[in-house]
C-alpha cells in the first residue's frame, strides 16, 4: 500500500528541495494478503501473535514496552529511525465494509490530531488482512526532537475494534529508504480468527 502511494507522488516535492525524490523508488504497489497466504512469517522475520492479530518483523526491530495499555506492539530499530506500532481500541459501535465510510470522519480526525500534519496522498480504502479500513500516508512534526517525520498509517476494523498499525521514518527523509520494508512486514498482517475479545 505505502509503495502505491508514494510511487505517484511527484518526485521531490513531498520533503522540500534537495531532499531524494520518490516517484519511481518502489517498483511495485503492496497488496494485502488474502485468506489463502502463507501462514508463516517471511525468511528471516520474527512472529508476534496475541489474541487480536499477527504480525512479523525483521529482528532488527526490537520490542519495546509501552506504557499505554493499547498499544498491543511497539517496535524500533536501534538508532530509532524506524518503528512501528499496533494498537487496538474499542470504538463503541460495529464498522463492517458497507458502513466504513462511516468510520472515515473518526479516521481523518485522530490524522489530523497530530503536529504540523501534511498529507502526502488522499487517504485510500484498504483490505490489510481482509480487514476493511483505510490508509493515510503523511508527515508531521514529532514533539521530542522537532524534525519532521513520515508515517505510514493503517486503520482497520473487525466489529467494533480498530486496530491501528503505524510506521514511522523519522526523519521523514528516511522513508524513501524503509518504505518498501514497512511495505513486507504489513503484508504480514493476519487477524485472530472469531471475534475480538472483549
């Protein structure tokens, strides 16, 4: 999905001049994975799984506690240039496909809830592990350091859960770069099968 978007972005405008141009970085657009996939994590990637869902990553991303109760999975490399994030939340009512554009006004306010948050496409409907949701493609200004930083943000909903996945590049020049990896680890995104705990 981020390889998608990014890969119609005209070339150097989205992080300012003299910064690398993405159009033409990623060769090809990320798809979600379907029922039938692979179960297994790719060559050299670790699992995660709890009760809502799985997801595999490089082990260079090292697992990190958080102290939100949330956030299910928080993961960085070790200069922290990368990372990324899942969190699950309740959102009070039940999000399917034909009502998710329902759920898009709920979506584009936690975005827009952030610093200095520039858009790098219109937000697109997305199926990451048969989940309907919607992914948003952005960067902001991040509160510890003042640079400007890139997320690659999935919302997906199963019944009235919204599990969000975040990838950070940070700063946002660095995306070119990890794109395409952050592209791998959310194709191997997998809901738990049933219904969310409560």
């Amino acid at each position: 999905m981020l390889a998608a978007v990014v890969v119609g972005i005209v070339g150097g405008t989205a992080f300012g001049p003299g910064r690398a141009p993405l159009s033409g970085i990623f060769s090809s657009p990320a798809e979600a994975p379907r029922a039938s996939a692979p179960r297994g994590p790719p060559p050299g990637f670790v699992a995660f799984r709890d009760e809502l869902f799985s997801i595999a990553h490089p082990p260079s991303f090292a697992r990190r506690q958080s102290r939100d109760p949330e956030i299910q999975l928080l993961a960085t490399t070790r200069d922290s240039t990368a990372s990324f994030l899942v969190r699950a939340v309740q959102v009070g009512f039940e999000i399917e496909s034909a009502n998710l554009e329902s759920a898009k006004r709920l979506t584009d306010r936690v975005v827009t809830s952030g610093r200095r948050v520039k858009l790098l496409a219109p937000p697109q409907r997305s199926d990451l592990g048969g989940l309907p949701g919607f992914f948003y493609l952005y960067t902001f200004k991040d509160a510890d350091t003042g640079r400007r930083g890139a997320h690659s943000h999935y919302f997906l909903f199963k019944g009235d859960t919204m599990i969000t996945i975040v990838f950070q590049a940070l700063p946002a020049d660095r995306l070119p770069l990890y794109g395409p990896l952050f592209d791998r680890i959310a194709r191997t995104f997998r809901p738990a099968p049933g219904p969310p705990s409560p």
